[in-house]
C-alpha cells in the first residue's frame, strides 16, 4: 500500500511540476518581453503626442530658420491665430515679454542649454485644470532689439478630447497585456499538463512494469507507439526484460543443478553466516548434526571460525560418536563452507591393511625363520635320519608357505576384482560327494544329507568347491572327540527359494562375541591355537560367497560345536549378474 501511495505522490508530482515549468517558462517569457516592450511603447506614445503639439510649430521654425531675430508683433500674431500663451524668458525665469501663463520651465532650461527646441508635456497642476495636459513648447531666440539669447515659450492646455491621454493609453495597454499574459499562462499551463500527463502515463506503464519485473514476471513488456526517447526507454526495457528473463531461467537452472548436487552429495555440506549461524544444511549434514553430540559442534564451530579468518582449514579426524568425520572449510565473502565426508570406513579399511601387512609379515617370517633354523642345524647335523626329518618339516614348512602366499594371492586379486566367476548348471549334491572324495585321505567320518529332487544352482563350480573345502577343511581341524575322531556333517536342502549347503561339526565352538570377527583377515577365535591355521581360509571363503551372490551364516555354541551354512540362489532365482570369463582362480591341490 505505501509504495502504491509513494508511486501516484511521484506521478502527481511529475506533472505538476511539468505544468508549473510551463507556466514559469511562459511568465518568464512574458516578464521578459513586457520589460523591454512597454518603455518603448510609452516613449513612442509620448513622442506621438509630442509630434502632434509639435506639428503647429513646424511653420514657426521655417521662419525662425529663415529670419532668427523675430519682432513681437509677428509672435502675437502667430500666437492668438493658434490659440496659444507665449512669452520671451531669460535663462533666470523671468519673462520678459508677452504672458505664458503656466509653463514647464524644465522645457525653457533644455532648450537654453541645448540650444535646440524642445516640447515637453506635463499634467496641469491647478485644480482648475484637473485632467488637462499642459503643453510647453521652447526654443531659443534672439528678438529685435535684445542682445541677450532668451527662449520663445508657447503654452497650451489641452483637453483628454484634445490629445491623446499616454497613461491612459499604457493602462489599457497593460491591461491588454496582462489579459493576453493570463490567456497565455491559462493555455500553457493546459497544454503543459496534458504534455505531462501523457508524459507520466508513459512513464507510469515503464514503472508499473518495472515493478512487475521487479517482482518476477520477465514476460512484462512496453507497447509504444511513439518514436522518442521514452519510446527508446520502452524498447532497451523490452531487451532488458529479455535478457534478465534468459539470465533468470540460466541461474534457476545453474541453482537446481548445484542443489540437486548438493543435495545428492553423500558428503555433508554446511554453510554459515559471519556469525557462523547456518545458512544451508544438505539432507546428509542436517542428519549428521542431529545425531551427533555437542562436542563434535564445538569442533565444528571452531573449524569454522579458523576457517573464517585464516582460510582454508582442515580436521582431518572429528568424531561424531562412533564416526569418523574428516572436515574441509574454506571462507567466503559473507561466511565460510565447510565439507564434513564420513571416513570411518576409509580409517576402519587403513588400519585393516596396516593389520593386514601386519599380520602377514609376521606369518610370512614364522615359516622363513623356521626354514632358515632348519638350513643352518643341516650344515651341522651329520645323522641321516635326523636330517631326513629336518627336511620333511622344512618341506611342511614350505607348504606352509607357500599356501599362506596363494591365500593372499587369492585375496588381493578379489579385492581388485580380477577374478572372472564362470556361471555352469551345478548339481549340488554331486559336488559335496565330490568333496567327501578328497578328503577321504584324512581318514575322518564325513555324512552326506540331502535333500531329493532338488535343481541345480547356476554359479562357479571351481570357486563353489573351494570355498566348501574351506570350510570342510575347518570342521576337521576342530571337530571334537579324541584325535578328532568325531564326525562332520555335509547336509544340503532348500531354504526360502535358495539351496542350503551347511557343514557341522562337534568341536569347541565359537564364542558368540566373536562371531562377527571370523571372516576378519588374520582373525583366529580363541580355541584355535591348537589348529594350525593363518586366519585368512574364512576371509577367502567370506570373499567367494559374496562373489558367488550367496551368503554364509553361522551358528555355534562353545563345546558343542560350530555350523556354517551357504545360502545359494537355486536356478530359478538366480541374481544374473556374473558373466562367463576368463579362468578362474585355482583350487587346493
């Protein structure tokens, strides 16, 4: 409401003072013009009635030119026959012939000084001449007999029918004039509103549309009809909307895109004023700040605030409860920005490699340490049979050594996904008493339980077998019974749309807090040190099963024994997603 009250102040304005312009143009003018016209008129008027006294005189002065020295008579002569008053006066006023009555003497000095006629018009000064106009007519003259230079004065009274009245005449003049000056201000001041009112409608339509540009709508636009400069106006607003229109949908467009980025980011981001308040907060950042605890705030505000005055900053760890948040800031010109990207797994995944280089260089040493302790006791050991027994546990050792180093082959070229699965029709039950075959040289009792008619699950035999092997392979080593004399159980049946091969045994099972743990790389759950082991058979057998699309399930009581089971799509429910390749890595021997 204000600023349509404030907009039609500006348009009234607008036209009164255009219309007050005009009006002040034109009595300027006026002012102007009657200033310099009115004091020539009233000395033209004047001179008119000058001429006009001055007209009976003009015969006088032929003869005055022709004859200067003039006798008395022939003056009264003159004089009664045109009705007028003379007399000769000196330069002091007195009169020294005739009766001039009433005279300008101002008229008789000009004279004597100029030495030329002179007539001069006054208002009668008697009362009983109100009305009248004197006339004094001087010229100077040197009559018979006188010596001295004296001036010849006629006089006259005329009446307002007589001679035409100046002040009269320049009243109704002026009067005339000032009608004239107000029709002239009355039209002007018309016309200078109507000008300021088609003006100001055309500059209203540039504001009204201004400020519907203004408030969003680039489809506004000028019509003019009219090629001048306001109709130039209306064109370079025309372009200007055009282009602010096509500026506008860019950066909505620039806007949605950073949005959806942001917004799609699974780092954080946060925005903050100068008083570090935030200003934006992604869906990832608002969810990271609402579960994690003041402290990590705190920290944040003072990554924020380092950020803020000393550039860019970074706090490599933060932790927001159980997480690892690394946090980037960098200033801006009203606030800071700060990147908060979750690396617990990446910190989780750095120290599992240090574990792993770790782990392994200490079981790579256990078999090279052994093997040199056996080599250095050969140099001196002369007894046959004890070097025929060194050389048997140096070649275990070697074994050793040499699965540990395919194991963790094996391993890494899984996790740099340079395996290719080969997918066949696998018949389940074929492949477990496949697997009872090989391990027959152990001498253990191992059971087959099936289930009938069931299909096939389409995967990759040669990985499938070994990673069942895995597992058989761990049943044995920590059955129970003496020397291990307790059977192990190969049981296979349908589960859910999925085939489900489970491998049990009854040995000294696995404590429930560390069952998360077992497919750890190195990891060997406690009871295991009498097995010898590397703790990298279940991490393999973990990698092939998500390979394969399946999973293995655990269930395990301590001295009751342990069950691991593989879940794998049958057939029919097969996930699709491995393709035939290149041969796949090789088994046990």
């Amino acid at each position: 409401m204000l600023g349509r009250r404030a907009g039609f102040r500006r348009r009234i304005s607008i036209q009164v003072w255009l219309t007050v312009l005009f009006l002040l143009v034109i009595a300027f003018a006026g002012g102007t013009a009657y200033s310099i016209v009115y004091p020539r008129l009233e000395n033209t008027l004047m001179q008119m009635q000058k001429d006009s006294f001055e007209q009976v005189f003009d015969q006088f002065e032929d003869n005055l030119r022709r004859n200067p020295r003039i006798d008395e008579q022939y003056i009264s002569f003159y004089a009664i026959n045109r009705g007028l008053e003379w007399g000769v006066i000196q330069e002091n006023g007195e009169v020294l012939r005739g009766d001039p009555g009433e005279y300008d003497a101002r008229a008789v000095q000009t004279a004597l000084e100029n030495g030329t006629p002179f007539t001069q018009l006054t208002v009668a000064g008697s009362e009983d001449r109100e009305g009248q106009t004197l006339a004094t007519y001087a010229t100077p003259i040197t009559m018979a007999g006188d010596s001295q230079t004296t001036a010849l004065v006629f006089t006259k009274y005329y009446t307002e029918g007589e001679i035409l009245d100046t002040e009269e005449a320049l009243g109704r003049i002026g009067f005339l004039a000032l009608l004239a000056g107000a029709l002239a201000l009355l039209i002007a001041g018309f016309s200078g509103y109507v000008v300021a009112n088609l003006l100001s409608r055309r500059l209203s339509r540039l504001d009204v549309a201004a400020r519907r540009l203004a408030s969003g709508n680039f489809d506004e636009r000028i019509t003019t009809r009219i090629e001048d400069e306001v109709g130039s106006l209306g064109e370079t607003f025309n372009a200007m909307a055009s282009s602010l229109k096509g500026a506008f949908r860019q950066a909505e467009q620039e806007k949605a895109r950073s949005q959806a980025i942001l917004y799609g980011m699974t780092d954080a981001v946060i925005g903050v004023d100068r008083d570090l308040n935030a200003t934006f907060l992604n869906p990832r950042a608002r969810e990271l700040l609402e579960n994690s605890d003041p402290a990590f705030h705190d920290r944040l505000q003072e990554v924020l605030a380092k950020s803020r005055f000393s550039g860019p900053a970074t706090e490599p760890e933060a932790h927001a409860g159980d997480r690892i948040i690394e946090i980037r800031a960098a200033p801006l010109e009203d606030g800071a920005l700060a990147i908060l990207r979750d690396v617990t797994e990446e910190r989780q995944i750095e120290r599992a490699k240090a574990e792993f280089i770790a782990n392994a260089s200490h079981e790579l040493k256990t078999p090279l340490f052994a093997l040199q302790g056996y080599l250095e006791m050969l140099e001196d050991e002369e007894d046959e049979e004890v070097r025929k027994s060194f050389l048997k546990d140096m070649q275990a050792q070697t074994e050793r050594l040499k699965s540990l180093a395919k194991t963790l082959l094996d391993l890494s070229r899984l996790d740099a996904n340079a395996v290719t699965f080969r997918l066949e029709e696998v018949d389940l039950e074929d492949l477990l008493h496949e697997l009872r075959r090989d391990f027959a040289y152990t001498g253990r009792e191992i059971n087959i339980h099936t289930e009938e008619d069931l299909p096939p699950v389409r995967t990759d035999p040669i990985q499938l077998h070994r990673m069942l092997a895995i597992l058989l392979d761990n049943a044995l080593k920590y059955s129970g019974g003496p020397e291990g004399t307790e059977p192990v159980d190969l049981e296979l049946h349908r589960e859910d749309g999925h085939a489900l091969v489970s491998v049990s045994d009854h040995g000294c099972g696995i404590p429930e807090a560390e069952i998360p743990h077992i497919f750890d790389r190195f990891y060997r759950a406690q009871g295991s040190s009498r097995a010898d082991g590397t703790g990298l058979g279940l991490a393999l057998a973990g990698e092939i099963s998500q390979h394969l699309g399946g999973d293995i399930r655990v269930e395990s009581e301590p001295d009751q024994g342990s069950t691991f089971s593989v879940e794998l799509p049958l057939v029919n429910g097969n996930r699709g997603d491995l393709t035939d390749g290149d041969e796949p890595i090789s088994t046990p021997s």
